[in-house]
C-alpha cells in the first residue's frame, strides 16, 4: 500500500501537474494499482430527492433561485417513490445511492424522513450518500444512527476561487459541516468542480484544501462544470474558450487526486456524458474509479446505462462489487 501523506505543499502538488503528461499518468496508474482492483469501476446513481429553490448563490448552480435556468422548485420526494427509484438503481448494477436535496441546509422538521429514506435504502443492500447542504452537529449525528454511509459536501475549488463562484457562505463553512461529518463518524465524500474559469493554481489549491485533511475524503468526485444558461457562470463562459475545460488539462486534475489521494474512490462525476470514450479511458487510467450511471445526475444529463455498458466492454471494465479500500481500512484499525 502507498504510504497515506496529509502533509502535501501546494508546491508539490504544482509540481505533480507540471509533468509530462505520460510519466504523470504513469506514477497515478502506479499508486492506482497499488490500492485498487484496476478493471473494477463503482457504479453509483444520484437522485435529486428535493429539486430547485435554493437560497444559495453558487454560480454553477440551475438549481439556485439567484438562477434563471428554468428550474422548478419542488417539495421532499415522498419516501416511498424514493425507495423504488433505488430498487431500480440497485438492479441496474449500482452499489451506492446518492440522495441530493437542494438546499441551504434541512429542516429540523425535514430530518424524519431523511432518517426513514437513509434506512430503507441501505435494507436493500445498498450504500447510501447523501447531500443535503450544511450540517449541525447533531443533524449529522441523527444520519450516523440512521445508518448513512456518506455525506457528499463539496469544497467546489480552490479556497481563493472560491469566492467568485458563491458568496453566500464561505469556505469555513464548507470545511465545518465536513469536520462535522467526520466527527459524528460518517465516511466523507468531497471533491470539486473544475472548468469555472479557474487557474491551474486553484485546481492546485483544490486538492491541497482535500489532500491535507486529517483525514482525507472516502470519496472525491471530480466534476467538469456543465454549463447551464441562466446560471452566473453558465452565462459568463457561454460561446468563449473558457465554456469546456481542456481534456488533458481534466485529466491532469483525476491523476494528481489520484496521487496526493491514494486510498480514495475518486468519480468522474458532471460533465462526463459530454467527454469522449478516449478522454474516460485516460481518467480510468489515470485513477478514476467511480461513475455515476444513468440518463440524469441532478438536473443535468449523464451518459446512461447502456452508453456505460457498452464503454465497460470496450476497455474490459467491470462493476465494483467488493468494499472500497479507505472503508475496509477503516474497519480493519483497532480501536483506540
């Protein structure tokens, strides 16, 4: 096993992205191997469970009331249609289901059936994600003994990017609700969404903020914005160079998570379905392990089940179905 490093300097780290580009997918292929069954991709489903309405301003987001994308706001998906879009997804091969409710942060009053969603999903086998905005300490203690697996809550960039993207609450905030997480003892799930007109510097400053945790992420999805008119950005980058972040640059970004990140499921997550099978076959060689599969993420489109069927069968993947490393680690300590 590689040596787990949280003592990572942004020099470091720069200087990871500044290899050539095929010595750089050839120590992240390394570390990948060394750590993962490399033929073996997680397949995950998102579901949004509450869609729209959002008090936030992030700028990437049609889900914000700040955003005029055409996104309806809708109430809690009742518990039992919840349950069966999961048996759905569970036949379909996926082993985690991940939950996304637009907002701020829940209610108290919504946390009852958060708690009966958590429960009935993991009772079919299933691992389960949520991600629902900010945590007090005690609503992430009401998930743990619900059972949640995951609490998805990304640090979106780096942290002097950060505020040109969303302004309604800071970085602190983000990295709160994640020590949050961790303390009430649920594994964490944060990554980051590259292609907002960033510098590399901040895609540097992005996996620092990740890679120098106490503990680093279960799982970091790596996204490729999407986008959408009547979002900030959406509108901003629109029809310049800026609209579609370079591929190799893409998977420079998979590869040094990979790198500074060895134990960690890292997803290609939004964006994906607009990448060519070349550029999924780079990330799945440079330490990508982890999809979202199906036609819809939360609002935007994905690849599909048999787009990823048939890509699986081209590059001889298959479906993960054993426990991801960093969690059976976790089980393995002795406790202290």
């Amino acid at each position: 096993m590689t040596q787990i490093r949280t003592d990572w300097t942004r020099e470091e780290i720069a200087d990871l992205f500044d290899l050539p580009f095929t010595e750089l997918l050839f120590q992240a292929a390394s570390v990948h191997r060394e750590n993962h069954p490399p033929e073996q991709v997680q397949l995950c489903t998102l579901l949004s469970i509450k869609t729209g309405g959002c008090p936030e301003d992030c700028g990437y987001c049609s889900q914000s009331v700040k955003a005029d994308s055409g996104v309806e706001a809708t109430k809690l998906m009742d518990v039992r249609a919840v349950l069966q879009t999961a048996a759905q997804a569970k036949d379909a091969g996926s082993q985690r289901f991940c939950m996304g409710a637009a907002w701020r942060n829940p209610k108290d009053r919504d946390m009852p059936a958060i708690v009966e969603i958590v429960k009935g999903v993991r009772a079919m086998g299933l691992e389960t994600c949520m991600t629902l905005g900010m945590l007090t300490p005690k609503q992430a203690d009401m998930l743990k003994e619900a059972g949640l697996d995951y609490y998805n809550h990304n640090v979106d960039t780096g942290p002097e990017y950060y505020e040109r993207v969303i302004s309604t609450r800071n970085y602190q905030d983000r990295l709160d609700t994640l020590q949050n997480v961790r303390d009430a003892g649920i594994n964490v799930c944060s990554g980051g969404i590259v292609g907002m007109g960033e510098t590399r510097e901040d895609r540097v400053g992005f996996v620092h903020t990740l890679a120098t945790l106490e503990r680093h992420p279960e799982s970091v999805p790596v996204n490729a914005l999407v986008p959408v008119k009547g979002t900030v950005l959406g509108d901003m980058l629109a029809d310049t160079p800026l609209a579609k972040i370079d591929d190799i640059e893409f998977v420079r970004t998979v590869a040094v998570a990979r790198i500074c990140m060895p134990m960690s499921m890292v997803r290609l997550s939004a964006g994906r379905e607009s990448m060519s099978e070349a550029t999924q076959a780079l990330c799945f060689l440079a330490g990508a392990n982890s999809i979202f599969t199906g036609d819809k993420l939360l609002t935007a489109p994905n690849a599909g089940d048999d787009s990823d069927g048939a890509l699986f069968a081209k590059l001889g993947l298959t479906p993960l179905m054993q426990e991801e490393p960093a969690r059976a680690c976790k089980v393995a300590e002795p406790a202290e």
